[in-house]
C-alpha cells in the first residue's frame, strides 16, 4: 500500500514578485517615517530633511531579500519532501559531539577573556553583561521551556533580588555572600506567591497574569518611596569584595585592599575583571544546578507536565509542586542574579526593571531553543552583541535588532539550537535488541 503526500504547488515567478511587491511597499510604509524623513538642526530650530536615496535603498534590499527567502524556502521545502518520499532521516549522531566542543569552546573562550583582553574595559564589561543574560535566560528557561509556563513578568524577581540586596546593604549593612542566599530566597518567596494563584491557568491567561504581576512589582517600587527610594532608586550599594579585600588604592590608615594584600599596583580594571569572573562562577553554578536539576524526578515531571498536563494528572502526579517548584527556582535563580546587578552598578531605580528587560530574556530563551542550555548562550550572544555593533549606526541600532531577531525565527523557526539531550536515555542493551528485533 503506497502512501501519496499532496504539497501544495510550488509558486510561480509572478507569485513570487506579487509577494515581494507586497514586502516592498510594507518597507515603504515603515520606511518613510523611519528613514526618509529625518530632523537636524537649523539654527535653534528643527528641520524636516529627506532621505530618498536611503529610503530607496532599503525598499530594494527589502525586495530583492524577500525573492531571495521564497527561493530558499523553496528549494528547503524540496529538500525535504524529497527526503519524506525516500523515508530517509538526516544523521544526527555527530551532533551531540558537535554541540559539547561548542559548549566547552565558549567555556574556554570565557575562561581565557581576563588573560588576554584584561585591560580592554570594554570588553570586559560587554561580556560581564552577556553572562548576566545568561545567568537570567538559564533562570527563566526552567519556567518556560522546561516546565512549559510561559512567564512575561520575570524581570519582577530580578528587581526583587536587587532590590533586596541594595536595602540589606545600606540599611543593614550586610555583605554581597550575607545577603545573596536571603535575596534569592526572597525572590523565591515571591515565586510562591506568583505562582499559587495562576496554577489553574495556561497558555495566554497565564501569560496575562505574570505580564500584571511584573508591572505590579514596578509601580510599587516607583510609589513605595519610603523602602525604594521611588523614582531616584537606592545608590551607594557596596560592590562585592575578595574575602573582604575592596578593590581601592591602598592607603597607610585604612583597612587592607586587594592590591595592598597581594603587593599589586592598583588599577581600576582589577574591580571590572573581579565582577566578570564573579558573574562567570555564579553563571557556571547556575548550570550546574539546572543540568543535575534536569535529571532528578522534578526535572523529569517539569518535562512531563510540559508536554501534557492532562496525562500527568491522570498518572496521579501532583502538578500544583511542580509549578510552584518551577516559579520558585526560576525566580530564585532571577534573583541571584539581580543581587550581582546591583552589585555590579551600585545604584539601581525601577527604570533598570521594565517590561522590555523580560521581553528580551523571554526572546533569549525562544530564539536559543526552549529547554536548550546552550542556546540560551548563543542567543544571549546574538541579543546582547547585535546592539553593541550596531552602535556605529545609532539610527538603525533598534532597525537592525529586530531584522536580526526576524531573520532567526525564519532561518531557525525552532530556536538555534532547538536539538536538546534527553534526559532520560534508554540501555545501550536495550537498543540492541530492538534493533535485533526490528531486523
């Protein structure tokens, strides 16, 4: 018995154009306001110039870029209807191998960054930012692509952590190692109390709820005024210290610093070098954590409930722990890293915790592949580096992060990295028999 496959016909060369006239005038509509028409300064005064030239230009690129898509897509889809009807499937034994010298190349490359570009501020401070991302991207993909709970209002526990640790120290006077442990327990609390109302709801309501609750979080840190300092934040937050060595100059009548200790001559980059490697162990423990996490029965029921709900509940699991379990960990991982921000900038304000810093960890995690360890690396990377170069075309930076961002989701609809390892593996034994058994 033969099984037929109907595609759809391929389209013709004026379907193809009738499409791409189509993106074209899109382009022109965005395009006018956005690049033809611009304001300078005339005197103490704004003047309307344009820029048809330009304008012109990104009308064609846009044309000619959505011809060049359709016949990609084309010759994709032939591809692999071509592989359906041979019933052929595309080795992918290498891959795992591939994916760990990737994983243990970025690991080296991290490692190896304060040794050769130490003294390059800049980059050190750019890479301290992509591992704050990561750290957060890790945290978040727990609720998301391992559990399935899709969470809009997760920058609400890193302002939590942050803000916990700003209040603990200048009111308190406690240390970054003091106060780490009880902020993210603090931003695990708030898990718990995000989490219990919402265990009835998935999909978009749940989505709803965690995009209120950020914004319920914000507003009370603008208006509390008395704890969070309202609008002008809280400043003066300590930085962490080596086993309580700061990172001054040295002086004959204060306390010990590290460059005293250690007989070193003082350089503000010996501080910029401490926070990456501190952002860099906090990050690998993060991990660590989710990876052996992964493989015990809660990672194992997180995965479970992310694939159906339903069965899980008819197997008697107790899905309410599991999604608490998820909101707690994940905002406790979200706040620890809000702790190192802080620390990090010693002056945070409600504006470091908007709405658009959880769209962008949220788009970390999607466009790395949800559940995916390393791609949440490689799409920090994209995110965080993609405004950095784009920082020679300032008018275009925002242009050029969201073509980048469209342009993954059509080449890599499932994330970059969508391949991810089971957890569970079945008997080296156990394959060879069914093969045996196949054959």
């Amino acid at each position: 018995m033969t099984a037929v496959i109907q595609t759809s016909h391929a389209p013709t060369r004026s379907e193809r154009l009738k499409d791409a006239g189509g993106v074209a005038f899109v382009a022109l509509v965005l395009g006018i306001p956005m690049i033809g028409l611009t304001t300078v300064d005339a005197g103490g005064m704004l003047e309307v110039r344009t820029r048809w030239a330009a304008l012109g230009l990104f009308i064609l690129l846009a044309f000619l870029g959505r011809l060049l898509f359709s016949a990609l897509g084309d010759q994709l889809r032939a591809r692999q209807r071509t592989k359906a009807r041979l019933g052929s499937a595309p080795a992918s034994g290498s891959r795992p191998v591939l994916l760990k010298a990737l994983g243990w190349g970025l690991l080296g490359l991290s490692l190896a960054l304060p040794i050769f570009w130490g003294d390059n501020r800049y980059v050190i401070d750019t890479a301290t930012t992509v591992l704050i991302y990561i750290m957060l991207g890790w945290g978040l993909n727990v609720v998301v692509g391992l559990a399935g709970l899709l969470d809009l209002g997760y920058v609400a526990f890193y302002a939590v952590g942050a803000y916990s640790y700003a209040l603990l120290s200048t009111q308190f006077g406690w240390g970054f190692w003091e106060a780490l442990p009880v902020a993210g327990g603090a931003a695990a609390a708030f898990g718990l109390l995000l989490g219990w109302p919402t265990l009835r709801l998935r999909g978009d309501y749940l989505a709803i709820v965690t995009l209120g609750f950020g914004e319920i979080i914000r507003i009370i840190l603008v208006n509390w005024t008395d704890l969070s300092g309202g609008p002008n934040g809280i400043s003066s937050i300590p930085r962490p210290t080596f086993f309580g060595l700061p990172f001054k100059p040295p002086s004959d009548d204060g306390p010990a610093t590290f460059a005293g200790f250690f007989g070193l001559e003082y350089v503000p980059e010996q501080r910029v070098v401490f926070l990456y490697c501190l952002i860099l162990a906090l990050a690998l423990l993060t991990n660590l954590f989710v990876s052996r996490m992964r493989k015990l029965p809660i990672g194992r029921a997180w995965e479970a409930m992310r694939e159906d709900e339903i069965a899980c509940k008819a197997l008697g699991m107790n899905v309410t722990n599991v999604k608490l379990s998820a909101f707690a960990l994940g905002a406790m991982l979200g706040g620890f890293a809000g702790v190192f921000f802080a620390a990090r900038q010693g002056f945070i304000s409600p504006e470091s915790f908007v709405f658009s810093e959880s769209a962008i960890i949220l788009a970390i995690v999607v466009l790395g592949g949800m559940g995916s360890q390393l791609g949440v690396v490689l799409a920090s990377l994209v995110l965080v580096l993609i405004p950095e170069v784009g920082r020679d075309f300032a008018e275009y930076r925002m242009l050029i992060f969201g073509a980048a961002m469209i342009l993954i989701m059509v080449w890599k609809p499932g994330g970059l990295l969508s391949h991810r390892e089971p957890t569970l593996k079945a008997p080296s034994s156990f394959i060879r028999q069914s093969k045996r058994e196949a054959a």
